[in-house]
C-alpha cells in the first residue's frame, strides 16, 4: 500500500506535509512512530540516530500529545537525533492538496508505540514493525 503525503506539525506547530517519497530522496524510508512518555521508544531513539548516521532515511512523527511536546523534543536533542522529527497536530490541520490527517490513515488508538513502518524508495509500505527497532534487525540502506 503507497503511503499517502501525511499533515503533520513541526516543532514549532506549523502544519506540514511529509511526502514519504520526497523525505527518502530515492531510498527506502523508515517512518518512525513514537513518543516521548514511551519508555521503549525514548530507548530505540540512539538506534534510530546511528541509522540515519550511517545513511539510512529515518523520519519520526511523535505522538505526544501538546502537554507533551517539549518532552518529546528534549528527548530527540538528548538522543543526539539529528533525522527530521515531526509531530501529531495539537488541532486539526486546513487541509493540504492531496495530504491525509494521520488519523485517517493510521488507528492512533490502537497503534503499538513505537512502530515503525518500512517504506520502499516509492513509498510503499514494505513491513510494519511494533517495538523498538534492534540493530539486528537490518536496515534499508
């Protein structure tokens, strides 16, 4: 299934789209859900960040919620993240051409954190993974 560009916010809460086959360039893609009160996904960011050391496309998308946003960036900066991070829209977004409120794409009210779904360089949804990402896992580089 093609992932659909998604409204997410920044960190300062301006909408954005993420087109998951612009953020990859070309290559396969790790989308990265997470949020900064999950103890496993606070635990797989410094995996997360020697992946996009090495190469490989990482992007994240926390899910905290607003009360919860400055955690959620403090904890990027302390895992020395330096991939692009997003974050669930506080509001509704205006909609954007063609861009999908992440809630109508993904159920955030089932969604295992962190999960992590694997894109091909089209944006194709490849695998999902619910957990922490480990090194042994392989990468898409």
């Amino acid at each position: 299934e093609l992932l659909p560009p998604l409204l997410v916010a920044d960190a300062d809460g301006r909408a954005q789209t993420l087109d998951a086959r612009a953020a990859g360039g070309g290559r396969p893609l790790l989308l990265c859900l997470w949020a900064g009160f999950c103890a496993p996904c606070v635990a797989e960011l410094p995996e997360l960040a020697a992946r996009h050391a090495s190469g490989e496309r990482i992007v994240a998308i926390a899910l905290d919620p607003p009360s919860g946003l400055a955690l959620a960036r403090e904890r990027l900066a302390r895992a020395g993240a330096r991939f692009p991070s997003y974050y669930a829209p506080a509001a509704p977004l205006a909609p954007a051409a063609g861009a999908r409120a992440l809630e109508d794409v993904l159920d955030l009210d089932r969604l295992t954190l962190p999960t992590t779904l694997r894109l091909s360089a089209e944006g194709r949804i490849e695998s999902i993974v619910r957990g922490p990402l480990k090194a042994s896992d392989g990468g898409g580089r």
